[in-house]
C-alpha cells in the first residue's frame, strides 16, 4: 500500500479558511476607541489545539440541554499541551490571557450564552452568528474596531466580570458589539425578541444596557422629522415598537377597528404607516393614499 507523507507542521494538518472582512460601512462618527478596519492582508491562524477538533470554544448550548453542557468541563482533561501552546501564541498577551481561560475553564466561569465562541470549522470567532476578528489586541466587529482592553475583555468573555477593570468607554463599546451582533436577541434575529435570563451579568449589565439604547433611540426618533404628517397638517405622534412584525400586527387590529366604525384609530394608523416609511419597509405614501387613510 502506498504510504502518505507525514505532514511537517500543524497548520499543514488543517489549513484555516480565510477570516471574512465583514461589512465596509465606516461611521460618520469616531472616538479614537472606535475605528473602521482595514485590513491589508488576511492573517493566518496556527492550527488550535487537538481537543478543538470536535469541540467549539464557548459555543451556546440551548437550553433544554444547558445542565447536560456542564461535561464540557472535562475538556481540559483533553488539552494537547504542544497543540494548545501554539494555538494561543498567534494572539498579543491581552487576548491569549482570555482564550486560554475559554479553553482550560472548569469552573464554568466564560459566557457561552452571550459570549464569543470559537468554530473549528469555519475556523472563526463568532457572537451570535457574527464573525468577530481578534486583531493584535483589538475586536474588530462588522468592519468596526474596538479597543482591546482588559475591561471589554471581561464583558464579552466572563460570566462574570470584574467590574474593577470596566471603564465607561468598555462598556459603551460593548453594549454596540451587542447591538451589531444581535447576540442578546433570539435566533440572532434583529426583528425577533429580546431572550433575557436570571444571570447576574443579564440583569446587573446587558439588560440596563439595551434599555439605555432603546431610550436613546426614542430620544432620537422624537427629534426627527413629520414628513407624512406634515402632508396632513397634523402633529406627529410618538410610538415605538419593538419589530416590523408587531407593526404590521398592530396596522391590522386598527384598521379592523376603523372598518368597524371606530374613527379614533386614525392618528394610530398614520404612526404606523410613517414608521413604516421612516425605516425603509414601504415607498413614501401619496398624499390621496393617506387622505383615505383617514
């Protein structure tokens, strides 16, 4: 029988796909903490440890099998030390400390619901179903960069985190990589709901800190403009809504009501139909359009 060649090196065993480069929409507006990526060359990664190849690193369990995930602690007992060693050398200090905790933890001490986790298969980082890039100590997400520091470190990866360590601008920038992510919402849905749990770092951290968002783009949405109203000479009315598929729920009931004779559903409607409108589902309404609508 022929014999096959003895690979040379790790990486030569399992070569790693190609990072993405994610989206390329830079902000108009950034702090020297946040910055678009550009990348000059797609890094290689050094082959992860043996133990890696049928275990994904932080993945989410979901929750009917969240008791049975704690076996995923006898992990450790299969670290191949060579293998690990050189996995964990392709990151700067920082980040290495954190993914060495991921893969030696026992105590159950990383977030495997709201944290990143590492595919062997598509050999990426990832929240959610969105590619996060360790780059020297940076997080890049979405084409966005982030300042590595100790404190976002924290609140990404530890159940956890020590809050001594947390700056304003750590959680600022965490509370967007959890908005670009979806990753607190179900299925990773944008337009699904919100899947909160009784954890501490839920209820004392992403949970004050999605409120504080929602506040603000109500606070943003009051200050912009009328523009179906303003066609109907009426005031503007505020109402917010957590996803399209409730608006269109919403639409429906009041114009059952309207069709039933209720005539104090309209300003309702015309609200719906400019959200609509405002967030991109439907083309701007004619002015005969909304003359019927009322």
């Amino acid at each position: 029988m022929r014999s096959r060649r003895r690979p040379s090196s790790l990486t030569e065993i399992s070569p790693l796909a190609r990072l993405p480069y994610f989206q390329k929409y830079p902000p108009t507006d950034m702090s020297p903490m946040v910055r678009p990526f550009h990348p000059t060359a797609t890094p290689s990664l050094r082959q992860p440890p043996s133990f890696l190849q049928s275990t994904v690193i932080g993945e989410h369990q979901p929750e009917e099998e969240e008791e049975e995930s704690s076996v995923a602690s006898s992990s450790a007992s299969l670290l191949d030390m060579q293998g690990s060693q050189a996995f964990l050398e392709q990151y700067n200090h920082l980040p290495r400390i954190y993914v060495e905790r991921m893969i030696r933890d026992t105590s159950n001490a990383i977030d495997t619901t709201f944290g990143i986790h590492y595919d062997v298969e598509t050999d990426k980082w990832t929240m959610g179903r969105t590619p996060v890039t360790i780059s020297d100590e940076d997080l890049v997400v979405n084409g966005i960069r982030y300042k590595g520091t100790a404190g976002l470190y924290e609140l990404i990866i530890m159940n956890e985190p020590n809050e001594s360590l947390v700056s304003n601008q750590d959680r600022n920038n965490y509370k967007q990589i959890i908005i670009a992510t979806h990753v607190a919402r179900r299925n990773y849905d944008p337009t699904d709901q919100i899947r909160g749990n009784k954890s501490k770092k839920y209820k004392l951290i992403i949970k004050p800190l999605l409120k504080e968002e929602e506040e603000e783009t109500k606070r943003g949405r009051a200050k912009s403009g009328s523009g179906i109203f303003k066609e109907l000479g009426r005031p503007t009315e505020y109402k917010y809504w957590n996803s399209v598929h409730e608006l269109i729920r919403d639409l429906e009931v009041l114009w059952g009501e309207k069709m039933a004779g209720n005539t104090g559903v309209q300003n309702d409607i015309i609200s719906i139909v400019e959200e609509l409108y405002e967030e991109g589902y439907i083309k701007k309404p004619t002015r005969p359009f909304l003359r019927q609508l009322v």
